[in-house]
C-alpha cells in the first residue's frame, strides 16, 4: 500500500566579456558625464527592485521556489514498528494469530523518507475445520511510508488504482474520515488493500484469504479439490477498523 526536485544549472556558458572597440583615445567625454552615469544607477536599482517584485510576485501565485515540507502527524518508523500490527477486529473475526508480525526485509531510514514493510498470519480455529481438513486464515500485510521532504499526496492520487503487484483493482472506493484521503481497493474476489494518506504518511494494508489444509501437520496428503477461497469483502470493515488502531499506534510509537 513506499523524488526530491532541486534547482540546478546554470542560465547560460561562462563567457569574458568583450570590449567594443572604435573609440578614439583622444576624444574627451561629452559634458554630462557623471550626471548620466548617476541616471544609469538609478534605472539600475529601480530594474533590481522591478525585478524582485515580479520574483516574490511569482512565488506567491505560481509557487515558484522551495516546497514546504509535509507534516509528519507525530509519525514514526523503525523496526519495531511491526508490532503496530494488533489486528484486534480481524483477528476476531477469524479466530486467532497463526504466528507474530514480522519485518520484510527492505526498509529505509533516510532523512527524506522512512519505510517499513510487515506481515502476519491469521488463522481459524481447527474447530473450524471442514471434514476434509481444510481451514480458511488471512494474510495480512502492512506498508508504511513516511516523507519528510515531499509532499506524497500527488503520487498517492495519481497511483490509486494501482495496486501493490502493479495491476489496477476490481474496483477503487474512497474511505471518508480516514486521514487526509484514504482509498479501499478491491483487487478481486480474495484480495483487498486499504490504503490512507496523511500529511507525510501513507500507510497500506493489503488483506488476502486463505484456505489451508490443517491435515498437513500431521503428514496427511490434503484432498484432491481444494474448496473454494473465502471471499475479502466481509472482512473489510474490520480492516477500517484496524487501520485506524494502526495510525494511532505508529503515532505513539
């Protein structure tokens, strides 16, 4: 659900300037001299400050010059922020923690941008079970990036239907009242990501379903059909759900 412009070069070559020559050395100046040297400073200053104007005009209307940075919310990123990942309302609906959020390898700590990348199992109770052995869990991944010199909304808005895997999803939803913008994505019958952006940060949670064959543990071969995937949509307002604890904790953090 992680491009620093600058201002560089020159306005043109590095050239000497050159003399114009033709003038006699015997001719002596005309009267008026420094009165007209006087006036040419005077134009001079007064282009200078013409020309100030129009700059900080510019700066002013076309945004021309140094972008602020982004707020930051109270956002932080490092590698304990995996354990961010409580996942309470899903893991209710499901049933329990197959094993502990952990840290993908690639994270950056950089003064400009900070990213982390987690995942963790959720699985349903061996009650659950079907009399083949089989039993559904969800994958649960979090992305999180935190810009501290660019503004990432404009990418954010421009990549909303993109997914993770570099496909455009089943359908694209906005989420009100969820950071600055937020979008749910459904990538198809059993994957899901929700994705927010705020100030600095833009966090993604990726949800995918699951059907396991729990008779692997103890050395039986699963059937030959394997059931049908759970569909992601009902587990979506529990993704909301744990999003916003998410946000809370990576600010606490």
């Amino acid at each position: 659900m992680i491009s620093e412009p600058e201002l560089i070069g020159a306005f043109g070559p590095d050239r000497t300037a050159e003399a114009v020559g033709g003038f006699d050395s015997d001719r002596k100046p005309p009267t008026g001299t420094g009165r007209g040297r006087g006036c040419g400073l005077l134009w001079a200053a007064a282009g200078a400050l013409t020309a100030s104007a129009l700059w900080a005009a510019a700066v002013f209307a076309y945004g021309i010059g140094p972008a602020p940075r982004p707020d930051t919310h109270g956002y932080h990123l490092d590698a304990r922020s995996c354990s961010t990942m409580r996942m309470t309302a899903l893991t209710a609906s499901v049933g329990e923690r197959a094993d502990a959020p952990g840290l993908v390898p690639g994270s950056i700590e950089h003064p400009a941008l900070d990213t982390i990348e987690c995942s963790m199992t959720l699985t349903a109770p061996k009650s659950s079970e079907d009399g083949y052995g089989w039993r559904y869990g969800l994958r649960v991944g979090l992305e999180a990036e935190l810009h501290k010199e660019t503004d990432p909304l404009p990418e954010f808005e421009a990549r909303k239907e993109e997914t993770r895997w570099g496909d455009g999803a089943d359908r694209v939803e906005p989420v009100p009242g969820l950071g600055d913008r937020a979008y749910l994505l459904a990538v198809d019958e059993s994957s899901s990501e929700l994705r927010v952006v705020e100030g600095g940060a833009v966090i993604t949670l990726t949800l995918s379903t699951t059907m396991d064959y729990a008779g692997s543990d103890e050395g039986r071969e699963p059937p030959p059909v394997e059931p049908e995937t759970p569909a992601a949509e009902p587990y979506h307002a529990d993704l909301i759900t744990d999003m916003r604890e998410v946000m809370a904790q990576l600010k606490a953090g």
